[in-house]
C-alpha cells in the first residue's frame, strides 16, 4: 500500500537553501523545529574564554565520548581555539541548512559559535551494526570465511584488507533527496575500463529514489536490458570474491545499509564459480566447475527431456525399461505435464517453507518432503516413480549451482521448455534451448558480451576463461 498520499496535508517544510544565522539562539530554533519529531536530538550550549558555542548532535548515532573528549574539552580549556583547529579529523564548514541536516542524520555533530555565521560538522557517528562474520548464502568451505556486513565503512575495511594498493579506487555517490543514500564505486584505476566506469557512475546518477535501495531498483538502472531474466550483475557478500573480481579489471557497486556488493561488468561463467575455488588447487576447481555445468544441463533439460520422450518418443527409452515406465504411467490419472508441474510446484514450496521457518524446525520439511509428500503420493498412483525421481535429481542438480539468483532463473525456464517439450516433443525441446542461447548471445553486461570467454570462438581461449571464469582481457580480440 502507498501511504504516500497521507502526507499531502503536512505543513510545509523549511527552506533548505537558506543559510544558517550568525547568532546561536536562530540555528538551534530552525534545528528544533527542523527535527520537532525527534525526542534523540541533542542540543547543547556552553561558554569559554567570552565566546558562546552549540553543539548540536543525535545521540543515537553519535559517539558522546569523542564529543566530550576531542570538542567540548578543547574549547573550554584553551583560549583562542577556532572550531577548524579542533582535534578531530575533516572538520568541515558548512553553510546551507540542507548540508547540515543530511550531516546531522549521518551521524555528524554540528558546532555553532556565536558572531560566526558557518556550522562546523565532522564525523563522529557511531550506528549499531553486527560484527563481521561469515555470510550465510555463500558459504566455503576452504580460504577466507569473512562476509561483508550492513556497516560501509566497515565494508570498505574489509575490500583494503585484500587490495593493499593505492590503485584501489572508491568514489562515494549520495543519490536521493529526502532520504539521500551513499553508494560507492570501487575499482583499480590500472585495471578497470575507463568506459565501464564512466557508465556506471551515469546510471547511478540517474537513479531516482527515496527510500531503501533494493536488489530489483538497482538492477533496472545497471542491466543493459532490463527485461532479460538473466542478472547482468554478480552480487557476493564475500570480500575476496570482489577482490578477485576487481584485479580482473571489474567495477563494484556498495550500497550504505547493504550487506550486497555488485559487481559488472560480469559473464555467464562467472554465476558457476563458488568463492572456494580461489583457494582450490586447479584439477579440483576445474573438476567441481565441470559438475556445476552439468548440474546447469540437468536442472533446465532433464524433465522436459523426460516429458518429450514418454509423450512423444518412446523408442528412445531402452527396451529393458519400456514396461516398467509404461506400466507406471497406465496407473496414473494424469499426463505426463501434469506430474511435472505439480511436483515442481510442490519442490518450490518445500523451498520456500524450509527458508521461511526457524532454523531449529526447518529440518522438519525435508522429513516432511520425503516421507509424507515423497513416498505417499507415489504409494497413491499419483505421480509416477520415475517422475519422482527426475524432478528429485533436478532438485540436486539445482542445489549444486553456488549463485541463488541464477539457480532460480534456471529453474523457472524448465516450465516452459516443459510446456514446448509436451507439444512439440524432442524438436520443442531444442527449440526453446535454442532461444535461450539466441538471447544470451545478444546479452550485454554493461557494452560486454555476456557469453565473453566463448565468443569469439576460440578453443582453447574459451576453455580457459570458462573454466578460471576471469574478466574478457582488452588487449585481445
């Protein structure tokens, strides 16, 4: 529901552009007004040495022991001492009241002084926010077990723990107007493609919002066609992960408030790498790499492959298995399709239960999945057993693919090369794989191919990009 239209009826807000009094007693009215809803706002006078000062902050953002240490004790001790010259770090002037509010809600103090008609602002902010601890959607098993967390600067902490270079680049974004939002740019300036960073930092320009910044908002602005199923942007809460990708020559996005780190230009290949496989010695990583493709061709092919051949092609199924699979599907009240779908269906909702319910009851479903839906529905001559089993090995195939947002894409694509594989058989199969490979072929991940390190073709190239999953190299053709 938008409860946007409610608020028509407010009374209007403070000019932004006006600049803030030379005298104290002006500033403090116009921030009291400004923030009258906030019970958390603190504003504080003192005296020293015949100069009058104010010191306004929000006390939930804001660490007090660096305000009494490094602002207050400084000014009532020394003579002579101007704001600028206090001892803390990028004490700024500030002389629009806009500047002042967006610094006050980031967890910035402002410092007024009477006769002087600039607000001195600097950071001193101090936001609840959880520890660094390992990311729970991509999980390793060998190397760094780190996670990128909801905090920037603490963000920005672990991505130099990594890149240890002065090539490593991070441009702060603020987008929004009544709830600005900071956003970063992260890059290696003898890596990255100054073409690729122009045009992210244009996109991002461009996004006009207010309010939290979502997975899909952003897609829509980086995506080159936003109507593509495919995610054009690898996101990873792992900060070796975006190292790698940054020595590749990748540009990130961060997000203040977001645990999320995106990273494009990216390919295909990229969605199949798991953040072990950095650590992994190569025949290991390049024999796991080699099962994740195949679970990619069992998810999107095996039951519509299935459903083609015991609708249409039933010589394909060996001799020694043809009365067993006929005799299974004489017994059950419905097609083919039909059995697929509703055990599709069924496999999607376990899914969902086992990620919505508390970690201690969600074991639960799969006791539930295999014991109540699984043998009984086929002890009902519902569904035939061998359906059982292909949408079984599907769903082992899809949990085997490391990157959730391609693991669902792939698996809605079964539904309609289903649906093409029961009317037209082997030949809609192929058809609808076809069109799939059609438009990958035309997707771009910011001007880049998304099939780069295959096309052009080029054998040996191709299977060592495939393979290692690094960023296409300029210098080639």
């Amino acid at each position: 529901m938008n409860f946007s239209k409610w608020n028509k009826k407010q009374e209007p807000t403070q000019d932004l552009t006006k600049n803030p009094s030379e005298k104290i007693d002006e500033n403090t009215a116009y921030l009291t007004q400004a923030f009258s809803g906030a019970t958390d706002l603190v504003v504080r006078k003192f005296s020293a040495f015949d100069k009058t000062y104010c010191l306004v902050y929000i006390k939930t953002i804001c660490d007090v022991t660096i305000l009494e240490n490094f602002i207050i004790k400084p000014l009532l001790f020394k003579d002579h001492l101007h704001p600028q010259d206090l001892p803390v770090p990028d004490i700024k002037p500030l002389d629009c009241w806009k500047d002042i509010t967006q610094n006050l809600t980031t967890g910035h103090f402002i410092l007024f002084q009477e006769g002087d008609s600039a607000a001195y602002a600097a950071n001193a902010s101090n936001f609840a926010h959880r520890s660094v601890g390992e990311s729970t959607s991509e999980q390793s098993i060998r190397g760094s077990h780190e996670g990128f967390i909801e905090n920037y600067e603490s963000n920005l902490s672990l991505m130099r723990t990594y890149l240890r270079t002065e090539q490593f680049i991070m441009k702060d974004i603020i987008i929004g107007e009544e709830l600005p939002i900071r956003m970063g740019i992260g890059y290696l300036g003898n890596k990255a493609d100054p073409l690729v960073i122009e045009k992210v930092k244009e996109r991002l320009k461009s996004f006009r919002v207010d309010g939290a910044i979502t997975g899909g908002k952003l897609q829509d602005h980086l995506q080159d066609n936003k109507y593509s199923p495919f995610p054009q942007y690898l996101s990873t809460e792992r900060p070796n992960r975006v190292a790698e990708h940054l020595s590749n020559g990748a540009v990130v996005v961060m997000v203040d408030g977001s645990s999320t780190v995106y990273i494009l230009p990216t390919t295909f290949f990229a969605f199949y790498r798991a953040p072990e496989d950095i650590q992994s010695p190569i025949y290991i990583s390049y024999t796991d790499q080699a099962l994740r493709f195949l679970a990619l061709f069992l998810t999107i092919v095996l039951p519509p492959f299935y459903i083609a051949v015991v609708s249409f092609n039933f010589e394909i199924i060996p001799d020694a298995l043809v009365a067993n699979v006929k005799g299974a599907l004489q017994i059950i009240p419905f097609n083919p399709l039909i059995e697929a779908l509703i055990m599709q269906i069924i496999l999607e909702l376990l899914k969902e239960a086992a990620i919505r319910l508390p970690q201690s009851i969600s074991p639960t479903i799969g006791v539930v999945g295999a014991l109540v839906i699984g043998t009984t529905i086929v002890q009902a001559n519902l569904i035939s057993s061998t359906m059982l089993i292909v949408i079984a090995l599907t769903a082992i195939s899809s949990f085997v693919i490391p990157n959730h947002e391609m693991t669902l894409i792939i698996r809605i694509f079964s539904f309609p090369l289903m649906v093409l594989s029961y009317i037209l058989g082997l030949m809609g199969l192929t058809l609808g794989i076809t069109l799939i490979i059609i438009h990958l072929c035309t997707l771009k991940s910011m001007g880049q191919p998304y099939l780069t390190s295959l096309l052009p073709y080029r054998f040996f190239r191709s299977m060592k990009s495939a393979l290692k999953l690094s960023l296409p190299n300029k210098k080639e053709g």
